[in-house]
C-alpha cells in the first residue's frame, strides 16, 4: 500500500510545444545545435586548424600527427585520469606531483641496477598505492578531496626533492631506459 502522492512522488509531463506534427522554429533548432559557452572556442579552433592546413602543407600529415602525439604523451596520459576524476565531480591537484615522485622511484629503479620491467612496476605499483590513499582517505575517512590532494600535492612534491636532495636524475645513459628512449625518439 502506499501513501497519498505528493508533488514530488509525480512527474508532470512537459506541455506540447505546438501544434502535433509541426516543426519547431528556427531559434529552437539552432539553440539545440549551440554548443553554449564552448561553441566560439570550437569555432576558433576549426577556423586555426583550416588556416594551418592551408598554409602549411604538413600540418595534416602523419609525420606532424606523430610528433604531436609523442610530445604531448604524458599530458595525454595525465589527462586520461584526471577526467575519470572529473567525471566523479571532484579534483585531484596532485597527479603532477605524483607523476613527478613515480619518475623519480623509476629513475632511482634504474640508477640501482633493476631492469625495465621491474622498475616500470615498481613506479606504478607507487603511484597505484599512493592514489589508493587518496582514494581512501576522501571516500572512507569523508575527507574532503580538495584537502586530501593539495596535502598530497606537497608530499609528493617534497619527496621528489628530498629523496634526490634536489638534484635531477638522468636515466638517458642506463641502459635499461634505451627501450623506452627508442619507443619516445622514434
């Protein structure tokens, strides 16, 4: 049995907007097209990619395509993550810092001697653990998540630098980096 319905228990159906069978007008059609605030934005950058495919002849080529891709790689792979984040309706203020720690646990991986494989491991098997606390400190202990990654935004951040004393480290001569050199540079 249930209860005497209130006007939240009801959805009302929308009203006709004309006659049955009639098209709707043209303002109500281009408004359904109108990509809002992000039409003028697409319409710039359509507009920049035809100049640039008119006067520069390799703008549209393979090789360009390639070039883009490899030197945006990691932003691309960064921005995979941050969108599944943004989809939940939070922010992580902290990938670029983590990222950071991961290379140099990858870094450090190398300069000991390990291999390709286990050092690889080792850096997102780090970067899993560390986002797995970020996970579990916002979803379980109800921090709020824009604490939780500005603080791990700083801790990660101030790993790098200590672990290293603030100093880079350089892989490009450890052999074990040459596979993933050779996949970047060519």
């Amino acid at each position: 049995m249930s209860g005497p319905q209130t006007t939240s228990d009801t959805v009302a159906a929308a009203p006709p907007t004309g006659e049955p069978g009639s098209k709707p007008s043209l303002a109500t059609t281009l408004e359904r097209l109108s990509l809002g605030r992000y039409a003028g934005v697409l319409v710039a950058l359509i507009g920049v990619a035809i100049y640039l495919t008119i006067t520069q002849g390799s703008f549209l080529t393979w090789d360009n395509m390639k070039n883009i891709i490899g030197a945006n790689s990691v932003i691309l792979v960064l921005a995979l993550g941050a969108t599944l984040v943004v989809i939940t309706a939070g922010i992580d203020l902290s990938t670029a810092s983590l990222m950071t720690a991961c290379s140099m646990m990858l870094a450090i991986a190398f300069k000991s001697g390990w291999g390709l494989v286990p050092a690889v491991l080792l850096a997102l098997a780090f970067g899993s653990a560390a986002g797995l606390m970020n996970g579990v400190l916002i979803a379980r202990a109800k921090i709020s998540f824009l604490a939780v990654t500005l603080g791990a935004l700083s801790i990660w951040q101030s790993f790098a630098l200590v672990v290293q004393e603030g100093q880079t480290v350089s892989i490009f001569s450890v052999k074990a980096f040459d596979p993933i050199h050779e996949l970047v540079t060519n």
